[in-house]
C-alpha cells in the first residue's frame, strides 16, 4: 500500500467474516507493535493467541477496506458491545488518512454517548479520542483480564455530537 490516502479514497465499510480472520490478525498485531511498546512480550503473544481464538472470526466486526489491483486490502476494524467501542485498530499502512474518524462516525450510528477505554500508556489513542471530544470519566488500574496495563475510561459528554 501507498502512504495515506484520503479516507473517502475508496474505502468501503462491510461486516467481517470468519475468513477475514487472519487479516485481521495481521491488523492487529502491527497496530499493537506500532503503539503498545509498553507490552511485555508475553503479554503481547497471550493476548494474540486469545484475540485470534476467542475474538477475531466470531465477534461481528465492522472493517473498512479499499480495493487494489482487482482485490480486497483490508485497512482496519472496529468491535463494538452496545455504544461501547471494544476495539478499534488500523493498520500501521492505512494510518493518518481519517479511518479512525471515520469508524467513529460509523459508531456514532448506534446512538450517543459512546464509550471506549484507553490503555493509559498508549498516548497516541489518548490524543485521538480527547481530540474527538472524549472526557476522561475514570480509571482502572489493570486492564480487564489483571495484567498491569492502566485503563483510562472515556465518554462522548451527553448531547456533543
């Protein structure tokens, strides 16, 4: 892939399925080399073997793409629980061109206030949501499964969008 794009370049939103799975992955895994250096490496290969077991291929996925040369590249995925974004990741390729925006708005869809929670060392996502208009409404100090990875719990103010 080229460097980026604009986000209305082509790129089209679709459900995913069970053999986007490995993609995905791949998504995945650069996403969290290029902005989760805070992972040991064994947190990172157990949280990848779950996400590729438990998660990817089951839970219903909106995924942006862009067709090149005759064939789909996926460009990244979101996963939402209700107004609550559980995942949100674009390929490292794919970065700076408005997707991450754009799945917000995609999100924006199911209703307002969302919610998503930040891992408080990846200060890249931090900027992200804060300049989108999200407030910092608490804080755990482990991620959802006890690893020591601080989560930041964020929320759309009633009524900003």
């Amino acid at each position: 892939m080229t460097g980026p794009q604009r986000a209305d370049d082509g790129v089209q939103f679709r459900l995913s399925c069970a053999a986007d799975r490995d993609a995905l992955h791949g998504i995945w895994d650069r996403a969290v080399r290029a902005t989760h250096g805070f992972l040991s490496p064994a947190h990172h290969a157990e949280i990848s073997r779950m996400l590729h077991r438990d998660y990817l291929g089951r839970a219903e996925l909106l995924v942006a793409v862009r067709a090149i040369a005759a064939r789909e590249v996926l460009l990244g995925f979101m996963g939402m629980t209700g107004r609550h974004i559980d995942a949100l990741f674009i390929d490292p390729a794919a970065s700076g061109c408005g997707l991450g925006r754009r799945f917000v708005a995609q999100a924006r869809r199911r209703g307002v206030p969302l919610t998503v929670d930040v891992n408080e060392q990846n200060t890249g996502a931090l900027g992200f949501y804060l300049h989108l208009g999200f407030v910092r409404v608490g804080r755990s100090p482990c991620d959802g499964d006890g690893r020591p990875y601080p989560i930041l719990h964020l929320r759309e103010p009633p009524g900003s969008r």
